[in-house]
C-alpha cells in the first residue's frame, strides 16, 4: 500500500531569484507578497499527460515570505491513475511536497535582488521518500509604472528535482502589461537538457484585479515535446 509522507524538509541557498514563489510560468517572478497576505497559484499542463503544480505563500514582511508546495501531480488519462515516480533521474521525481522561502533585496526603486529555495520530499513513494530541491538567485527589474519586468539569473538543483543534466543553469523571464492588468504577455526560460529545462510563452488576462488567468505555450530542451500551460494566480499584491 502506497503512503503518503507529509514530513518536509528546506533549504535555503544562494545561487545567482518562483514559479516555487510566484512564477511567470516556471521561473520565479521575484516578487514578495505583502505582510499578513496569502498567494496562490495554480499550473496545469496538458500534453500525454496532465500535471498539476500549485504554490500557495505567506508574507511575513520585511521582503520575507515562505510558502507550500504541491509539485509535478501527473495524472495519466489513459491510465485513469496519478503516475509516480521514485526510482530514475531521466524525469524529476513525482509528486512532490516542498516547502520554499524567499527574500528580496531592493537595490533601488526599480531594481531589487531575490534570492530563495524550495525542498521537500516526493510522495506516493513505497521506497523510503528522498530529499529534492532547488536554489536560485536573480535580479529583476521593473518599469517605472510597474507595467513590466525583467528577470535573469541561475538555480543549483539536484537531479531528483531537474531530472538527469547539469546541475546549474540560467533561467530568465518577462511580464510586459500591454493593457496594465487587463492583458499581459509573459513568458520564461530554464536552461538544461533535463525534465526541467523549457521555455513557455503566452497571453495573461485578468478575470479580476487580483486573479489572472495565463494560457501557454510550453516546449522542452530535450526533445522539443509540447505542452498547453494553463495557470491561475490569486495575488493580494
């Protein structure tokens, strides 16, 4: 009988940035969430099969906050059951339950440093559960109007988490607001020939002030596989 372990554990370290914060559509978007106030995002991939990645963070203040993690649930349709995996490398091991910290830094008002981390466990395991995370460090920048903003920088991972390739790369992002909070386009990329490594582009339409809804496209590094990326995030901001 399969269990379930909910013990998580985290790191937290540097490495020149969320997506586990809030992301663009994987690469953490290095912003904080208010004092008090809680963030929630939902991603949903769609190709052979469909996974599930939801991200729910609390500000603590001071450009601190901490969050949840719900990673790579896949569901395979023709199967009608959740996947597993907890023996090989060539795909980052699922599911997996993390928990993720992060704190910016603002160089002035348009430029900040963010650096953060996410670790846990994965899940729905027979075998004894193993430690997976992820680190990452960028600079991000935003317009004077806050109606778009840049990110670039790296991550350090183990294999568990990327899949099989080197263990560090770049990573990049962008939210370019057409019409401020009405229709955005975003997109992101993660180096790597790993299960990781992918760039998504797409259209964010807000359904609310707080409550937008983005559409991607997603093609992989290492084979060029395609995916539909549909995501929705409640941000108090």
């Amino acid at each position: 009988m399969r269990k379930i372990y909910l013990l998580l554990i985290s790191g937290f370290s540097f490495s020149p940035s969320v997506f586990g914060q809030q992301t663009y559509f994987n690469v953490p978007s290095s912003d904080v969430v208010d004092e008090h106030k809680i963030a929630v995002q939902q991603q949903i991939n769609i190709s052979e099969s469909i996974r599930s990645s939801t991200t729910i963070n609390y500000g603590l203040g001071h450009e601190w906050e901490v969050g949840v993690n719900l990673y790579n649930l896949d569901y395979q349709p023709g199967e009608h059951r959740i996947i597993a995996n907890d023996s090989t490398t060539e795909k980052s091991f699922s599911p997996l339950l993390m928990l993720n910290a992060q704190k910016a830094f603002a160089i002035n008002d348009n430029i900040k440093l963010a650096i953060g981390s996410q670790g846990g466990l994965n899940a729905l395991t027979d075998r004894p559960p193993q430690w997976v995370g992820y680190g990452y460090g960028n600079v991000a920048a935003t317009s004077r109007d806050d109606h778009y903003t840049f990110s670039a920088g790296g991550y350090v991972a183990n294999a568990r988490y990327l899949g099989d390739g080197p263990s560090t790369g770049f990573q990049t992002g962008f939210d370019a607001g057409i019409v401020y909070q009405k229709l955005h386009l975003l997109g992101d990329w993660i180096s790597g020939p790993h299960d990781f490594g992918q760039l998504v582009l797409g259209v964010e339409v807000y359904l609310g002030k707080h409550l937008p809804l983005a559409v991607g496209w997603q093609r992989t590094n290492k084979t060029g596989a395609q995916a539909l990326v549909i995501q929705l995030t409640y941000t108090p901001n």
